[in-house]
C-alpha cells in the first residue's frame, strides 16, 4: 500500500487533533480543581498599615509618604510632646503634632484635590472618632484648620478633604505641597507644628 504525502498530513492531522481532545477533557475546569502541595502554600497575614482606613483602597495609601530627612544623632535624644494643649474632642481644642506633605488626589472625603490647592489630611484616629458608615459624609470633611509651623511661626489655613492613616503621633496632619510650603520648604519634609480649627 502507497501513502501519499496528502494521506500522511490528514493521518498526522487526526492524531493531532484526537490528542489536543483528549488533554482538553482532562484539565481542571476551574484552577481551584488543581491540587496544590502542602509545601507551596503559605501563611498570609496584612500589616494593618496596608488597609486604607476609608475604605477606598485596600493596598497603602501610595501618596502618603514620609518626606522627612534622616535624623541627626543627636537629634534623636529629643523627646517632644504631641499632646492636645486642651482637654477637648477631636473637632476643637488646640492640638500639637507633627506635619508632613503629600502628593494629593481622591481623597477620603470622596472629593479629588491637586497639589496647588490647600488641603489637608487630618490623622486617621481624629478622623475616625467623627466618622460615619460612609467616609464622605464626615463631618470634619470640609472644615478649615490653621496650622501654625513652631519653628519659624509661619501659618497657613487649609481645607480637611483626606485622611492620613500613616501620619506620625496622634495629632498630626499631612499637608498638600501648596500648604506645606508656606509655612515650610519642602525638603524639610516633617515639621513640629500647632493647629487648631476655624
């Protein structure tokens, strides 16, 4: 029996497709049908800082970033106090902390700012004793804060339209580039501050 080159290409065809088939009707439907080894499976734990705390994000939030120069040594002996210079709740009173600068955006309180505007970004623990089910009713968002730089005595007055969960201490705030510097350059990146509402 003679086997044209026509017959060997329809016989390599068939086996070929018969093949394909049957690897089709093997594999897993759903990737959760695919054993995975015990050896490959790890424990997976979320630092807390990774959690936005206004639900908007679920990874860190990228733009809050410590800008702050590395510490001299001895800088790092001093201690300072960030405590509220008055015994009052979280939307009054006069408070101490520490201030920082970010690059802004969408913010906590659903509004999207930009760099030369003056917003701030109230520390997530003030924000949070305010906030309702939904970040964006929250009533501080939208009130005016002066902030007050301790060094050089410069102020400014700026709008709260963020959160800060990474802001450093208890009282502290972040500042858009446009607020962060009229009471600062920004290459000094966090300052000792007061600040107090509107």
């Amino acid at each position: 029996m003679r086997i044209t080159q026509s017959t060997l290409l329809t016989l390599v065809s068939v086996i070929l497709v018969a093949l394909l088939f049957n690897a089709a009707e093997s594999a897993p439907a759903f990737p959760t049908d695919v054993p995975i080894p015990s050896a490959f499976v790890k424990k997976i734990t979320v630092a807390p800082k990774q959690l936005a705390l206004d639900g908007h994000q679920i990874e860190k939030r990228r733009n809050h970033q410590n800008h702050e120069k590395p510490q001299k040594k001895n800088d790092r002996n001093k201690l300072t106090s960030t405590k509220k210079t008055s015994k009052s709740s979280s939307s009054s009173g006069t408070f101490k902390g520490k201030g920082t600068w970010y690059h802004t955006g969408m913010g906590s309180c659903g509004i999207k700012s930009n760099d030369k505007q003056l917003i701030i970004a109230l520390n997530a623990r003030q924000m949070a004793k305010e906030s309702p089910e939904n970040p964006n009713n929250n009533p501080l968002c939208g009130r005016k804060i002066r902030v007050r730089n301790l060094k050089n005595g410069r102020e400014v007055t700026a709008t709260v339209q963020d959160t800060c969960p990474g802001c450093p201490d208890g009282d502290s705030l972040d500042l858009s580039p446009a607020a962060f510097k009229k009471i600062a350059a920004l290459d000094q990146g966090k300052i000792e501050i007061e600040w107090s509402w509107v």
